[in-house]
C-alpha cells in the first residue's frame, strides 16, 4: 500500500478505513513481537484484505482460519509426516541443492576484507528507514552476489512493517525493509538464500522470508514454501501459501498439487493437516481436486464440511452433500476449463453461487462488464454472453 509519491511506502491500518499511520522515524524502529500463545498470528482486521482475493466464497475463508487455528491432535509428528509426504512427492529436477548455498564466500574468491566491508554496508542498509536505502542499497547491487551471505545473516534488518499491528494486508516482500528491497532486487541469485531463510528457528524470519519469497518465484522456493505451508505460526502459512500463487508456473507446481490433492483426502493424516492441504488447493485454485474431493463430502465432520466449501468455490455449483450428483455434474463438464464453469454460473438460482462465480470472473478477466449478482436475470444473461465473447477472444 503507499501514497502517490512513492507506492512502495507501508502503512499500518489502525481504524480501516479512515486512519493511516506511516512507518515509524529512524530514531524509532519497529520491533515485531507476537502476542502470547503459541497459535496465535497477526491477522487482517475484517473487511477487504488479502484473503478476500483468496476466497471468492468469503464463509470459506472465515471457516478456514477457524478450523486451521487448531494445532494438529497427533502434535509435531503429525505435521512432520504431512511435511515429509509433500516433499517426498515433489518432483522438481535439481531441486536436491535447496538451502546448501555456502553459508561464507569461499576464502579464496574474494579480497581479505570484502567480507568485513560487505557485512558492514549490510549494517548501515539495516538502520535504514522506507526511501533511505538507497545508497547502501545501489552499492551493494553494484558489488553482486558477495553481498547475500551478508543480507542472510542480517536478516531483516529494521523493518518498515510489524505484523503484530492491525493492517489490512501485509505489504510486498520489498517494502518489509532495506534488506528485504536489495534481496527482492539480487532476483533469481537471491533465491538459495530465501529458501534458508524459509527453513529458519525463528517464526519471525519465516514470515519475512514467505514475503520475500513471493516476488522470486524460483524452483529453488518451492519445496521450502510446500514445507511451510504446514508452519505452526499461521502467518507464516498464511504468508507462505499467498507466496505459492506466484509460483502457479513454474516447475514442480503440478507435482505440489498432485500430493496436496492425495494428503487432502488421505485418512491416515492428521485432520489439521488435511484442512490445510484443501485449503491450498483452493487458493491455487486446482480444477483437478474437484474429483479428488467428491468423496471426501461424505465424511461425517469438519473436513466433510470443508470439501463441500472448497467444492462449491472451485465448481460454482451447490449439490450439498449428494456424492452422485457432484459426480455427474463433473463427468458433464470436466472437459471444460473452469473459466467456463464459473461463465455458465452468472445465471445460477443461488445468489450466493452467482456471487462465487462474478468474484472469481473479475478477478481472472480483470473487468466485470457491469455484472451484479441481484440484477435482473435478463440483464444476467446478458453480460453471461459478454462473458463467453471475452473469452472466446482470449
């Protein structure tokens, strides 16, 4: 969020919407301290945030944070085997090197005191308050990758942005804080470093890290992005999860979802475990966990209720719990892509349907050619055909 002058400035959101406060002076940093509890997270106060792009059906989200907030009945070892079945399942090439880049230059590479120089401009960067980097920062860009062993160990330096504070949405990965802009700006080089950053002991460089992480989409982030998804601090999920739609393109993406799919509807996991794998399905928006999940509705408690959400937000239709009629729904249409689904969905009986279908149109078509769930069905269908001519353009 920002104002005209500079659009990467952060504002913290104390009474949305009618009060903004800038980042704090230099002589005045931020800290960043979570609140007691172990489950507890920063979180968007109500109203239009980062998860109301995720859920086109908003009671799917609401339900979603209630039901993941529950830490997984079987403990550490739950989440630790829902961790090792994605990895293992992840085919993503020469991925085997994610989180080794050496953690000092190699002696020999570099002058006797460019380290010491390198880790004393990172230093300075990290004092830096938003717009007053840019010295340290073009410095360092102009020296290369020397400097990111030095931007990892410092990080994130003093930031612009404190989770803990009421916001609407958390900013870009490069306005968090200098560190946090020059790493965004190193590109591709900087992923290995991210990927460390990810696998961090401490929550608070994870969060930072997840936000990074979602303006360098690499094959390098994926598998340690997968592995947060399952993060006891549900920031750092939440942050992690809202990085991996940026990697919607990339290698191992397919793979991911192929064993998101498979834990989601796997019995001998853990409940928490399967929520959360749905939950990402949903959000990277996967046509093909449609027939994975049809069984799934049966199941007689929260994740029976989950799969029908995620079921009427990925389709745009409503069968309740009737397997069957899901089941022919699906073999009439599975051919098609979804874009379509939700097209043929503008002219649904159920108000709340015709609302998961325009929210989701809009935000993959960019425009809503004037569509309003309660206008009338005439002028519904009528905007339906402006619908199928876009993208019959596309």
């Amino acid at each position: 969020m920002g104002s005209g002058k500079s659009r990467d400035s952060t504002y913290l959101i104390k009474n949305p919407q009618s009060d903004r406060v800038e980042a704090p002076s230099p002589t005045d940093p931020p800290t960043s301290n979570p609140p007691d509890g172990r489950w507890r997270t920063s979180n968007p106060p109500p109203g239009d945030s980062l998860e109301a792009k995720w859920w086109p059906d908003r009671e799917l989200g609401k339900a979603f944070r209630r039901w993941t907030s529950i830490p997984p009945a079987r403990g550490e070892a739950a989440r630790a085997v829902a961790i090792k079945f994605l990895v293992e399942h992840l085919n993503v090439g020469d991925l085997t090197a994610v989180g080794t880049a050496p953690r000092t230059p190699a002696p020999e590479l570099e002058p006797p005191d460019l380290s010491a120089r390198l880790h004393a401009m990172v230093a300075r960067l990290g004092t830096h308050g938003p717009n007053e980097e840019a010295p340290e920062h073009g410095a360092l860009l102009a020296l290369g990758e020397d400097a990111l062993p030095a931007l990892r160990d410092l990080f994130p330096g003093r930031l612009w942005f404190n989770r803990w504070e009421p916001h609407v949405r958390p900013p870009a990965g490069r306005s968090v804080s200098g560190l946090c802009r020059t790493l965004v700006a190193f590109g591709d080089a900087a992923a290995p470093y991210v990927a460390e950053l990810l696998k961090s002991e401490e929550p608070e460089t994870r969060y930072y890290a997840a936000l990074v992480a979602a303006e360098l989409p690499s094959p390098a982030l994926l598998e340690p992005l997968a592995t947060a998804l399952f993060d006891d601090d549900q920031g750092v999920s939440r942050s992690a999860l809202y990085a991996l739609e940026a990697f919607r393109q990339q290698d191992g993406v397919e793979e991911l979802e192929e064993s998101l799919r498979t834990l989601a509807v796997a019995s001998d996991a853990d409940q928490r475990s399967r929520l959360l794998a749905m939950r990402a399905l949903a959000v990277l928006r996967d046509e093909r966990a449609v027939e994975s999940l049809l069984p799934a509705i049966t199941e007689r408690s929260v994740l029976g209720e989950a799969a029908w959400r995620v079921l009427r937000m990925l389709t745009a239709q409503d069968f309740g719990t009737d397997q069957s009629d899901w089941s022919a729904w699906f073999e009439a249409h599975r051919e098609e892509p979804r874009t379509l689904w939700l097209i043929d969905s503008l002219d649904h009986e159920d108000p709340e349907i015709r609302a998961i279908a325009s929210r989701d149109l809009v935000r993959i078509a960019g425009q809503d050619f004037g569509y309003r769930v309660n206008m009338p069905a005439g002028d519904r269908r009528a905007i339906r055909e402006r619908f199928r001519m876009w993208w019959a353009s596309q």
